[in-house]
C-alpha cells in the first residue's frame, strides 16, 4: 500500500480525519470564479475565523476530490503561493497542489417563480449535481436523529435552499443545470426521509423518472435513500445505475445507540432483508450499503463488510466528522491508521468480488473510489 504523501488518496484521507484551514488568499475568489459552500445536507464545518466563505470541496493532484472540513487548528491549510497557485501544506510544508471547483455557471439563474437553480440543486463532489429532496427529517422531527447527522442544525443556519423540491423544480433545475455545466458527470439523489417511508421512498423515484427523457446517457446516477417499508418498491431501483440504503453502524447495540430513529421506525433485520431483497432485484454488486467510519471498533465494521460482501451488497464507507449541533460533535474523528485497516479490507472486497463503489471519481466524503482506482494497492 502506498502511504507516503506522494498518494493523493493519503492526502485526501488526512484531509478528511484531520480537517483543513485556509489563508484568506487561498478563499479570495470563493463564491465570484470559484464555488462556495452550499450547505444544503450536512455540515462538518467548525465556525469559520476570518474567513466570509469558503468552498465545499478541493481538487487534488489526479482530480481528487476531498471534501472539506473546516477546522481552524489543522495541520493542514491551503495557501495561494506567488506564482497565484494554491497549495495544500501540513505544519508549513508545501505537500502539493489543489484548486477549488469552479463555481457553476447554472448558480444564480432563475427558473420561475422567483427560484434560482441552486435553490433547488447544487454542485456536488466537484463533478456531480446533487438533488436533496428534502432538507428535513422525519427522526429530526420526533427527536430521535442519528447522532452524527447536522440536517436540521444545517438548515436552521442555512437559508438558500428550499426544504422540500417540488417536482417541477426538480426538472426545470435538473435541466438547466445539465444544459449549462458539460462538467457534471453524476447526478446524485438523495431521498427525503418521510415518516411514510414508502411515500419518501416514491417520491425520489418520480423524480428520477421525471428527468430521464433528458438526461444524456453518459450521465451516470447515484441514489441514496431509506428502504422502503413494502420491498416490492425496491424493484423501482433499477431505473438508477448505483442505489445506496445507508445502514450507518454495523454493530446492532451500537447502531440502536447511534441511529435511534432508524434503529426503532425500521430496525436492523429489516435493513438487512431490504439489502438482500436488493441483491435479488438488481443482482451482486450494484446495490450498496454505507457506513459512518469511526463510530464503531473497526473489526466490528470490518466484519460488517465482509459480511454485506458475501450477500452481494458493496460496502462502502464515509469518514465521522463531528458536525456542530450534533450528540457527537466533540467526539473525534477515527485516526488514519484504523482507516487504513478498513482500506485495506474494502480494497480485499472489491477485487475479489468485482465490486465498484458508487461514484468513483466524484465521491469526495471517502476513499472508497480511490480504493477501486488502485490508490492504495502495493
Ligand atoms: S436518517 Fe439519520 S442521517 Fe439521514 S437525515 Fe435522518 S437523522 Fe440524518
């Protein structure tokens, strides 16, 4: 495994554990050339010091994509050098290069009503659209939310998003955004969660359904979303190349603990039958299942993939960042080295089952792309 900082997939997993600052420099043209923050889902930023905007994800060297977590003490800060370049450097050592997404040429423009198209979707992971269907939460309302998710806490904070997407907005931004920016390559839905999980679960497929006349084929999609209650549903997830049902923890004391809401509406038995009736429908290796690294001892989770493996489903996971307004935004982030174990166990998964994780080259939360690509082998 390649784990010196010549790897930009090591850059990158550092960068997720340990967060990263900026000079005011490096932001200057954060929200006019280049793309601000918006935080439409969740948010791992700390308060931001001095700064007025900064943006949601950075490139590495090789195109990576890395989310960014803003924390003011990190070793890591993104500098603009003289030559007008911006370079990442950890404890004042120049590691390497990285630009900012540029900021999309569909922001700001209207689409009726009074909506402008990053009201309704957003850049997302650099080269994908992002469609959050709703930016609020059944387990939010009745108080039993998943203990690392700042949905609500983001909302609360965050005005330039509408809560719920009206299905002709969907299209019209959906449309705009794909005439406008050749650069998008997925379109990422995400689900709202609906006390009626059936309900929630239909209305992103309506969605999905709505854009397909004009969605170019080259244009690959990512579908993340609850289970539904009545698993004849999940037949509709044929009509999306990469659907995710997010089990979260593996471990069943630990995920009653984290994700009350989900542990007590839907329960774990009922995630796994969902997963296994999804490896039916859509055959091995297409449907995944996503974890939180870090909440969990790693052997704990590590088996849960393998597990998931055997049933066909791909097991992929994010790096925990502490969001404010969350039960855990004081607990840390898992070191690299326990990451590594787990890289190392997915990249075992994948090349023996022939798995793909969704969204490789625009997946900026986790390593599970770069796994595939190769970034970690011998
Ligand atoms: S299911 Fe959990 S992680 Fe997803 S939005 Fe609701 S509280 Fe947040």
């Amino acid at each position: 495994m390649k784990v010196g900082l010549s790897n930009p997939a090591l850059i990158k997993l550092h960068l997720l554990v340990d967060g990263v600052t900026f000079d005011s420099d490096a932001v200057a043209q954060v929200g006019t050339s280049d793309a601000e923050r918006h935080t439409v889902y969740n948010n791992g930023d700390q308060p931001l010091r001095g700064l007025a905007a900064i943006p949601a994800e950075l490139l590495l060297p090789d195109d990576i994509v890395a989310a960014v977590r803003y924390r003011a003490n990190s070793p890591w800060k993104v500098v603009r050098r003289a030559d007008g370049e911006l370079e990442v450097q950890r404890d004042g050592e120049p590691i390497c290069k990285v630009k900012i997404p540029h900021r999309p040429p569909y922001y700001g423009v209207g689409i009726g009503n009074g909506v402008v198209v990053d009201e309704v979707v957003t850049q997302y992971s650099g080269y994908a659209l992002g469609i959050f269907m709703r930016r609020t939460c059944h387990y939010w309302q009745v108080g039993v939310p998943c203990k690392f998710c700042s949905i609500e806490p983001t909302r609360r904070t965050y005005d330039g998003a509408l809560d719920r997407l009206p299905l002709p907005a969907v299209v019209a931004a959906v449309r705009t955004a794909l005439e406008l920016d050749p650069s998008i390559r997925y379109l990422e839905w995400c689900g709202g969660n609906d006390e009626d999980l059936d309900a929630g679960f239909m209305e992103v497929i309506d969605a999905v359904r709505a854009v397909a006349p004009f969605r170019p084929p080259h244009i690959s999609q990512h579908l993340l979303l609850m289970p539904p209650f009545d698993h004849k549903l999940i037949s509709h997830l044929e009509l999306v190349e990469e659907p995710t049902f997010s089990l979260e923890i593996w471990d069943a004391d630990l995920f009653d603990v984290v994700c009350p809401g989900k542990s007590g509406q839907y329960g774990r038995d009922r995630f796994l039958a969902a997963l296994a009736r999804g490896v039916e429908v859509l055959g091995r290796g297409r449907l995944s299942c996503n974890f939180v690294a870090g909440l969990e001892p790693m052997d704990s989770l590590i088996a849960g993939c393998q597990t998931l493996a055997k049933m066909g489903v791909v097991p992929t996971a994010a790096v925990f960042h502490p969001d404010p307004g969350t039960a855990y935004a004081k607990r840390p982030p898992p070191p690299v080295e326990e990451m590594l174990e787990l890289v190392a166990a997915l990249r075992t998964i994948y090349r023996r089952e022939g798995f793909r994780p969704w969204m490789v080259g625009s997946r900026r939360a986790s390593v599970d792309g770069e796994i595939y690509q190769g970034y970690f082998d011998a």
